[in-house]
C-alpha cells in the first residue's frame, strides 16, 4: 500500500512558468515530478498546494505524492539525493508522512504572501524586490489593509476567467512595514485568487502615491470589477512564505 508524504520545498520562480504543469512552458511542478520518479524509480504524481504565477518565488511551498517507499521522511539521505538531482533554484527542506486522505491544497488552513519593495536603488535586490523609486504614504496604505480586513469577496483583485467556485477570502492580516529603504507587504488569508496579491499591492501603491483614496479603495472592492484595481505588481517581489496545516493529518 503506498504512502502519503507532504513535502516543502523552495524555489526561484524566475526561471519557471508557476508552479503548476502546462504545455510548452517549464514549470516547479514538472521539474519535481520527473526528480522525483527519477529517485524513487516509480511513476510518482504530486500535487501542489496552489498556483503561483510566472516568475513569483516560493520560501515555504508544500505539495504531496504517494510512494511505494516506506518512511522516506526518516530517510536522512532521500532530502539529500533529491537534492542533488534538482536544479539549483529549487531545494527540498522536509519530509512528512501524513494520513492517507491529507491534501496540500485542500488542507491548508492559511497561507502567507510578503511582498518586497525597494525605494533605493540597490543591485542585490533585483530578482527578488520591486524597485520603486517614489515616496509612498504607508500610514496610508496600512489604513487600506485594516478596510481589506472587512471584505470577503475579492472579485475585484482576481485574475479574469479562472475556474474557481467562489471569489470569497477570509483576510486574516495585511501589513505594510518600513526598514529604511525597504518595504514589506505582509498578507494572510485562508485561500487567495489568482494574481490577487499582486492587484492588491498594485492598488496599495497607487494609495500610498495619493492617486487614489480610502474611500476610491473602498468602491473599488464593492464593485468587483478587476479594470478598476490598479495594476498588478511586478511578479519578482512576491513571495509565498507560509502554509499552515492542522496537526491532526500528520503521522509522528
């Protein structure tokens, strides 16, 4: 009988088309796929906790596979191999063995994204910080996250013609933060849309350069209409950081 595994790993998305498997285009999820059969000599399927966009990067990304393998989350030379055999921009941290029925995707209680901006300019942060070179009022911006928290239906910072269900997110944060030059985006949520980080920031940052208001904010949420979202930001300053679980699908 096989086995359920959780695996979280990182990656560089600069060099990949997302995560998912698509046709003429290199994805996390195929590079993965064929290391991982490659290793364990058996044709291995897994499954993702999500999609992230062409070139956004993942610090903390978890998706499951079923192997004939028995406790590779104790084998301490499995992370290292598999390792070995993967490209440089994508690392596998930790192995679990979960209950049969655990789903990456579907389990997953919260997710956390963090957007970077950089306001000076600074080469070590060109793959992974969007350089903005404009004043921005984050005391203002951080006004328009507290109003996020009071929505449910992101409709309006959806990517157009995706196959979900429902529009509906539950917010549990957003913060901006200031060091210096640098700015952080943090954002919490029990699911989020395609691309819908992205319009966000894109929205905040219009905020934070007085283009638009609170209330111009609050208007643009209600009407649920993407065209009157601002621009997405650039892919490369985001990052999914965090998956939560409950404990309860894990095998000790």
């Amino acid at each position: 009988m096989k086995k359920r595994y959780f695996i979280q790993l990182s990656y560089n998305g600069r060099n990949y088309h997302g995560w998912q498997i698509q046709p003429n285009a290199l994805t996390v999820q195929e590079i993965l796929t064929k290391a991982l059969s490659t290793i364990l000599r058996e044709e291995i399927e897994i499954t993702g906790a999500g999609r992230t966009d062409t070139g956004v990067h993942a610090s903390c990304f978890v998706a499951h596979f079923d192997s004939k393998c028995d406790d590779l989350d104790k084998d301490k030379k499995f992370i290292y191999k598999i390792n070995g055999f993967l490209p440089q921009d994508i690392a596998i941290h930790k192995v679990f063995k979960v209950n049969s029925e655990a789903h990456a995707r579907f389990d997953a209680t919260s997710r956390t994204y963090h957007y970077y901006i950089h306001q000076q300019k600074d080469p070590f942060l060109i793959e992974s910080s969007y350089y903005l070179p404009h004043k921005l009022d984050v005391d203002l911006m951080n006004k328009a996250c507290e109003l996020l928290l009071q929505f449910t239906d992101f409709t309006s910072f959806s990517k157009l013609h995706t196959d979900v269900k429902t529009n509906n997110c539950r917010i549990e944060s957003a913060l901006w933060e200031q060091d210096n030059y640098k700015l952080t985006f943090t954002i919490t949520a029990d699911r989020f849309l395609r691309n819908m980080v992205r319009a966000i920031v894109g929205t905040l940052i219009d905020i934070g350069k007085h283009k638009i208001s609170l209330e111009d904010f609050i208007q643009i949420i209600e009407n649920k209409n993407r065209s009157d979202a601002g621009t997405s930001a650039p892919a490369h300053g985001l990052f999914l950081t965090n998956i939560t679980y409950d404990r309860n699908i894990f095998i000790e």
